[in-house]
C-alpha cells in the first residue's frame, strides 16, 4: 500500500512538474481578465464564462443571436511556434515579449516569459476586434 501511494504521489509530482514548465506562470485563464473589462470591449452590461482549465469565453448574460464574446486560449511554446509560422500572421508590438496576428480571422497570439495565451473577439467588426484584442492581451500580459 505504501509503494503504490509512493508511486501515485512520485507520478502526481512529475506530471505537475512537466506540465507547469508550459504555463509555469500562467494562472487560470478567467482570472486574467476582469467581467467588466469585457463586458466594456463587448459593449453589453454583463458577461458571464463557464471558466475553464486551459481556455475562458466570455458571452453576454442575455444571449442573442450573433452574439459577442471573447474568448482566451492558455498555450504552450509549440502552439506559439505553430501560430507565428503561419503565413496569414502579421508581427503586433507593444504586447507582451512576441505576438503575432492572423489576418483571416483575428486572433492574436502572444507569448509573455513562458506563458503563451491566444485571444480573439468575435461578433465586432475587424479593426475594432483587432484593437479590442490587443487591448485585452495587455491586460492579461499585466497579469502573467
């Protein structure tokens, strides 16, 4: 009995260990943003998020069709890697260490020390959701 709660701990540590190297200062994904600051880039009163362990979308309290929201992607350097050799991206400054966005569908891509988050603003036109995106990712930067 003792091996095996030995062995269960000695995993549980490794696992941590490995995969924290990913996102080491990461934190939860929808503890970077604040519900105010996206309800405010959304335009709506109130947003509301399931939360999860990798990735947070923020929608409208009262859904419509069409509707906005918001939507932050916790990454590794590989998806980052993955993200920059794209050929649709164009290099963004001003955020975090590197960033890059598509130019198909916006969604910026930023990598901040060894955490590595995409963000994208759906159901705004594309500049404003360019500039909301770039808005909020150095919010979440400010949070890393």
């Amino acid at each position: 009995m003792r091996l095996i709660r030995t062995t269960a701990v000695a995993v549980g540590l490794l696992g941590t260990v490995m995969l924290g190297g990913v996102r080491a200062e990461a934190a939860a994904p929808c503890s970077l943003l604040s519900p105010d600051k996206v309800a405010a880039v959304l335009g709506v009163p109130e947003v509301k998020t399931p939360g999860g362990t990798n990735r947070c979308v923020w929608t409208p309290k009262k859904y419509a069709p069409g509707s906005k929201s918001v939507t932050l992607q916790l990454m590794d350097e590989k998806g980052f890697a993955a993200q920059k050799a794209r050929l649709d991206v164009v290099a963004v400054t001003g955020v975090g260490d590197a960033a890059v966005q598509s130019t198909k569908i916006p969604v910026l891509t930023v990598k901040k020390g060894n955490s590595y988050f995409s963000l994208s603003v759906s159901g705004l036109p594309v500049d404003e959701a360019k500039a909301a995106e770039k808005s909020l990712a150095q919010q979440v930067v400010l949070g890393l």
